[in-house]
C-alpha cells in the first residue's frame, strides 16, 4: 500500500515538472525574441489541442491501449517534438521563425496535454486496485506534483533558462525519464468487447452521455467558462511583472529579476490547497469548493492590477497564495467530482472531456481573449508608465469577469454533494442511466 503510493508520488512529480519547466516562463522567451504578440497564441494552442486530443487518447486508453502504456507513448512523442523546438531554438538565436517554432512546440503539447488526464486515470486505477479512496489518498500524491513543477520553474529561474530556449529542452528530458517510468505503473483496464451503436459506441463518446444529467451538463458549462482563467497569468504574469524593470523605481528589485521563482509561490500555495481539498469537499460539498476556486481567481488578477514588485509586492504574494485555491479547488475537486460521477467502463474519457471543456474550449477562448486585451492597453503604449498602467487594467478586466461567473454559478448549480465517492458501479453507466438506489444529481439541493 505504501509503496504504490510512493510510486504514483514520484509518477505525479515527474509529469508536472514536465510542464512547469515551460509553462510560466515561455512568455519572457517569446518576448525576448520579438514574438511577444504571439505569446496568446502559444499558450491557446495547449487549449486548441485540448480540445479533441485529450478525449481520443482517453478514448484510446479506455478501449485499445491501457493508460499507462498510452500515458508512456504520449510523453515520447510530446518529449521529441519539445527537444526539436529547443533545438531549434538554439540555432535560431535571437530570431526564431514563428511558423517553426510554433508548429514544433504546438506537436508537443499536442501530445503533453493528453498525459495530465491520463495520470489521473492511472493514478486512481492504482489507488483503487490497492482498495484505497482515491478522495483521501490522491490530494496528498498530488501534491507532488506541484513539488514537481515548482522545482522545475526554480531550476530554469536560477541558472537563468526562464528567458531562453533552454527551459524547452530542459522539458523534453524530463519527458524522457516519464517515458520509461510510466510503464512501471499497474496495468490500468481496457474494454475491447465490440458493441452495437455505431460511431458513437465505436470511438466511446459514450463520455458526452453525461450531459443528459442536468447538473453535470451544468458543471461542465461552468468549467468551461472557469477554464477561460487557466493559462492567462501562465502567459502574461513573467512578462507583466519584468516589465518593471522599465521603471528606475522598480529596476533593482528583486522580482523584476526573478520573476519565475516570485510566481511560483502560486504552486507553493497549491501545496498546502491540496492537502485541504478532502476537507473542504466533505464539510462544504463541490459547489462551495467550485464557488471559492471562482472567487479566488478574481482575487488573484485583481491583487495583480493593483500591486507592484516595490512596496506593493505583499499585493503579488497575496496573489499567489490564493492561487493555491483558485487552481486546486477548480481542478483537482473538478477531477475527483467527474471520477466519482462516471462509470468505470468510460472514466478515461469522462475525464478527457473535462479536460476538453477546461484546458480546450475554455483556455483557448481565455488566452486568445487575453491576448487582445493585453494588445489594446498594454503592447499599443510607448511610454513605461503607460504599459505598466496598461497591465493594471488587464488585470482588473480579467478579475471582474472571474467574479461574474461566481455570482452566475452561485445561482444556477445546485449539486452539493459533500462527499464525492460514489463507486463505479454506483455511477451513471454508459447508456446515461442512473442505477437503482442512486439520487439523481439532479433532486439535490
């Protein structure tokens, strides 16, 4: 028992340092060789592919290939393409082609982006096997995967990575090692049994069943829509607060420098979030925990629009401490919820479809969003006091519409079910049923 949790620890480390070794620091390399208006395109991609590729390895996992061998195959294809973008990158200088790198870096999260789903269904496919509750067991694993992205954004921070082509290769290593250590993991369930039904039972979009249920379909809308926050100060915050720096005032402190160790006193936060995440859901029910990620992603851009690196910088860390709860409360409880919501027959595609609503739909409309107003009050101004004020707006917008979407969601969804844990045989089957016995989640208050 101890052991396998140790495993999935060191599993959950890996695949986030994967991504932390790129994920808030790309924007101060796209920056710094000339592509700074195509840092929102970037950062949608990972939304664009999150759109289909998520589900069809899901899809894949579910059906032909076991997840922790899918999980393997999807990080040797994200790792060549990253190491090729890296390379690339080196050889280009200070003047990489757009059309290169990008379509280099966007093969690779193609192929990334599938792998944070497929964990999740690896890592509960070896709680349950172990006769664990995934509720209690997987926060405290989980948060070694914010060790894992922290300790990857203070390396490129400190040997100085965060601003050059360096933090893609150093991501492509680290999905080398994933590689070879995602097939350690227990052997995961596939369902190869032909059905009848035609397309949909063929390729399992059996997962999309779930929006016959009134407050799943609820659910997903909402995720969507919070989505929309997800990769917004991944993109921008590196840039916004390096462009400081600009100001004599601001010039020699100490954030403006290290931007990237600053930021990632959010992943710090989400240490100690996870932890409480069992708490809360149990205490409070999912709407509440959804409720309090929602407000505090308002607080998180709005302490941005009204902070500085100087004598406002408690304004910048109480912005990353609540960004624990904004992401982890959102995410992590979302994940757990739709887990507990869904058979086991289409777990891996249930939770690739939540990846398609968050990190799909709603992330690419958020960062593509971002990115035009950003365009219009920050990258349109000249003087250095004009952009600075510029962010504070940005800023500001994003933080309102976080909180437009508390009040809407406060009010519409109704599913409060304090303790998640329903089984697999328990959960709605793949026809959209509801077993015997069970309460539709749509009688509850």
């Amino acid at each position: 028992m101890k052991t396998i949790k140790i495993k999935l620890a060191l599993l959950t480390f890996i695949e986030f340092a994967v991504w932390g070794a790129y994920l808030t620091s790309l924007g101060s390399y796209l920056f710094n060789v000339g592509l700074k208006s195509d840092i929102g395109i970037f950062y949608a991609v990972q939304g664009i592919v999150s759109i289909f590729m998520p589900a069809l390895t899901g899809i894949i996992a579910d059906r032909w290939i076991q997840a922790q061998k899918t999980l393997s195959l999807s990080h040797l294809l994200a790792g060549i393409f990253m190491l090729a973008a890296g390379f690339y990158g080196m050889t280009a200088g200070d003047a990489p082609e757009f059309g290169i790198l990008f379509t280099l870096y966007s093969l690779s999260v193609a192929f990334f982006m599938p792998t944070i789903g497929l964990h999740n269904s690896v890592a509960y496919t070896a709680l349950e096997k172990a006769g664990l509750d995934a509720i209690k067991h997987f926060p405290p694993i989980r948060v070694f995967g914010t060790v894992g992205f922290i300790v990857a954004m203070l390396f490129v921070n400190f040997t100085g990575y965060q601003n050059t082509y360096a933090q893609l290769i150093t991501s492509g290593v680290l999905s080398f090692v994933m590689v070879f250590y995602a097939l350690l993991m227990p052997a995961c369930p596939v369902n190869r049994a032909k059905r009848g039904g035609g397309f949909v039972e063929a390729f399992g979009l059996k997962a999309f069943s779930l929006f016959r249920q009134k407050q799943m379909a609820i659910f997903f809308v909402f995720s969507m829509l919070l989505g929309v926050a997800l990769q917004i100060t991944n993109g921008f915050a590196n840039p916004f607060i390096q462009a400081f720096g600009s100001i004599p005032e601001y010039a020699d402190d100490w954030g403006v420098h290290n931007a990237n160790a600053l930021i990632s006193l959010s992943q710090m936060s989400e240490t100690l979030c996870i932890l409480l995440i069992p708490f809360f859901l149990r205490r409070f029910g999912i709407k509440i925990v959804m409720l309090m990620s929602m407000v505090a992603w308002a607080l998180r851009f709005g302490f941005f629009g009204i902070g500085n690196p100087g004598s406002g910088v408690w304004l910048f860390i109480l912005s990353m401490i609540v960004y624990g709860i904004a992401f982890d409360f959102f995410n992590i409880s979302g994940s757990l919820y739709v887990n507990s919501k869904t058979h086991a027959s289409l777990r891996s595609s249930a939770q690739g479809l939540f990846m398609l609503m968050t990190n799909g739909v709603g992330a690419t409309i958020g960062t593509l969003c971002a990115q035009a107003v950003i365009d219009h009050y920050v990258y349109s101004q000249t003087e250095n006091e004009a952009i600075i004020s510029g962010w504070h707006t940005s800023w500001l917008i994003f933080a309102a519409y976080a909180l437009v979407i508390a009040v809407l969601f406060m009010l519409i969804f109704r599913d409060n079910d304090k303790h998640p844990s329903i089984s697999g045989d328990e959960a709605a089957d793949i026809d959209g049923n509801e077993p015997d016995g069970m309460t539709s989640i749509t009688d509850k208050n």
